[in-house]
C-alpha cells in the first residue's frame, strides 16, 4: 500500500488521530508541555496530510 500523499487535504479526524499521538509523546516525557500545546494547535491548524505528518515525524511509530 502506497504513504498517503502529503499533498492531500487533512480531515478532521486525521487532525484528531495527530493529536492522539501527540498526547502519547506527552504522557511518556517525550514531549514538553509547550511542545505539546504548539504542535496541538498547529494540528487544529493544518490543512494537509504532509502538515500533520511534521508535527509527529521526531516520535517513535510505536505511538501510533
């Protein structure tokens, strides 16, 4: 199966799936509370898949 396109618009429930992992890195110390809080909102903010897919590339794929 080929990567989604990054080009592609995000839905809402892709921007809620990002915040999921995000609040994962949060819980096990992989991220700050301000990194969490700025990458939240740049998830509610996002307009493409390849935007979400930056604010989660430096966390482990186990998250997911």
């Amino acid at each position: 199966m080929a990567p989604p396109d990054p080009h592609v618009r995000a839905s809402d429930d892709d921007r809620e799936e990002t915040v999921r992992q995000l609040q994962r890195g949060l819980t096990q110390g992989r991220l700050t509370v301000d990194e969490f809080d700025d990458r939240v909102r740049a998830a509610y903010a996002a307009r493409t898949l390849g935007d979400l897919a930056e604010l989660t590339r430096d966390l482990p794929r186990s998250l997911w």
